[in-house]
C-alpha cells in the first residue's frame, strides 16, 4: 500500500506523525473517501469542493491547490490499483490542523496542516439485481451526535458508538432518529425512502453529512426524469416504506430489509431501488 504524508509518498507502514498533532489530540481535522472503479474517480470534482467547504469551517488554509491535490489522488490510485491488485480502489485523505508543541484549545497560529492519504481495497460494488444484492439489516437509534454532522469531521466517536451499538443487537447499520423522531442519516451512509410511490430524502442542514453518493443519486435520477424530494422523513414514513436504501462512497445504493424488528416492504429489495442503481451506475462518472 502507497501512502502520502507530508509531500511524499511511501509504504503505509512507514508512514507516521507526532501524538502532539491536533488530528490525534483532538479529532481537530477532516477527511474524504473517494471511491475509484477502473482508474476513475466517482464524484472527485463534488469530493474536493466538500473538502474545501470543511477546510473553510475549520478555517484550516486548503494547503494544496485542485491541480495537486488531482496529482496526488491520481497517484495514490495508480500505484495502489496495482499494489493491491485491485481494480475497486478507495481513496482516503486526512487533513489536520498540524502538529503543536504544547496543547491548547485555542486554534494555534503560524501551523502547518498534516496530510495524509492511501489506497485501500474497496468491497465490490453492489450487485444490480434484486435477486443478486446483499442486504441490510439496520437498527433504529436516537441520534446522540452533535449538531455539525455536516461536517466531515474525523471525529468520528458518536458514529462508531451507533455503528457498534446497532452491532450489539446483530444490525449492519443504524439508522438515526433525531429528537422529533426524523431521520438524520445513518452511522456511515446517508438514507433513502421510497414512500407512496415517490423517493424521499431528508434535506441537507447540520444534522447530516451532505453525502456525495446522495448528491449523485438525486442528479443521476434526475437525468431520468425521476424525482427526489428533500423532504423531512418521519419514524412513521421510514417504517412504512416500500423500500429503504442506504448510500455512501462505499456501499453506493444498498437495500434495507428490515429495520429493528420490521421487515421493510416485501423483505427483499425492490424495483425503484433497482432503477436507482441503474441511473447511477448509468451517469455516476
Ligand atoms: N462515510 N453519512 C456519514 C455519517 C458518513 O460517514 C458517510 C460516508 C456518508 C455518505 O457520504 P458519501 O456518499 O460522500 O460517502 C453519510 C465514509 C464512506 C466513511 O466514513 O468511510
């Protein structure tokens, strides 16, 4: 495996940092996960543009303009596709406010942010067919995070707890209700409800991270002439729905089952969930 750290490149296993970067001292960084299917990036322009976005909230300077930071994904995918011998290649970058001498809460000056990136192997991407797809079986959590999940924080804490408390009780995912009983998103994706008919979404805001998987479904569909509504999902319409499916970088469009004890729709994956795919498998690059 190839990493970067730093301006250079090397084996994952040398690469390290100080225990007195603010990354490791206080989750005080950002990070992206950039899927890539064949040598292609999906959604790298969309990667990049949230990456600046939450470099600019964590006023962290973008240390590198797009031009590099083009090179160096380009690079961590090349040598990694072939180091790895794989042609489904994540991409992970981390960017932290830099390493300090002394800790202090207070944002310090005068610091240089640590990168860091690599290539891992991405599972395959989800079979096309209803009858070929794994499924999910998610459990249903109230949302104990924090009020910025718009940002791609690397303090991670509060998503790793839910994932492991919906582990404990057998689930591969959670799904989060917030203190309205409205879905935010779920531990590592974000989610989708076909209710009555038509595909709904819960709109963007602090609740939730502003997924790009999620942006490409909506424009992908889109381009269909299929529409999803950004609207408010409520605990009723998520365990009414026809069908459930979660998206992210890693999982793309994957089908939900059953949530908690319910069996969502027919217990299997369904056909909107089945034109989804094919809309973003069709347009996703
Ligand atoms: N997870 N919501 C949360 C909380 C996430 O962590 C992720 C991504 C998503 C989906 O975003 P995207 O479509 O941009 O991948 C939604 C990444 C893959 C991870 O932490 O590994």
């Amino acid at each position: 495996t190839t990493a970067f750290l730093n301006n250079a490149y090397m084996p994952l296993e040398q690469a390290s940092i100080s225990p007195m970067d603010r990354g490791f001292l206080f989750g005080d960084g950002i990070y992206e996960v950039i899927p890539t299917h064949y040598g292609k990036p999906i959604g790298l322009q969309a990667h990049l543009s949230r990456m600046s976005d939450g470099l600019a909230e964590l006023q962290i300077d973008n240390p590198y303009s797009a031009q590099q930071w083009q090179t160096l994904i380009d690079t961590l995918i090349q040598r990694n596709r072939s180091e790895l011998g794989s042609d489904y290649i994540g991409v992970y970058l981390q960017i932290t406010r830099g390493t300090v001498m002394s800790r202090q809460h207070a944002y310090p000056q005068d610091i240089t942010p640590t990168v860091f990136g690599y290539g891992f192997t991405l599972a395959a991407p989800p079979a096309t067919t209803p009858e070929q797809v794994t499924t999910l079986d998610v459990a249903l959590l109230k949302d104990r995070r924090w009020e910025r999940c718009h940002i791609k924080s690397t303090s991670l804490l509060g998503n790793v707890m839910h994932f492991e408390q919906g582990k404990a009780q057998g689930k591969q995912e959670a799904i989060l209700l917030n203190a309205h009983d409205e879905v935010t998103e779920a531990s590592s994706c974000n989610v989708f409800v076909v209710w009555q008919g038509d595909i709904y979404t819960p709109p963007l805001d602090y609740q939730l991270l502003p997924g790009i998987t999620r942006k490409l479904v909506i424009e992908s569909l889109a381009k269909e002439g299929i529409a999803v509504y950004e609207q408010v999902i409520s605990k009723t319409m998520l365990l009414q729905a026809q069908e459930v499916w979660l998206t992210s970088s890693s999982k793309e469009i994957t089908p939900v089952t059953h949530i908690d004890e319910q069996t969502i729709g027919e217990g299997q994956a369904g056909p909107v969930w089945e034109a989804a795919l094919a809309a973003f498998n069709k347009h996703k690059f």
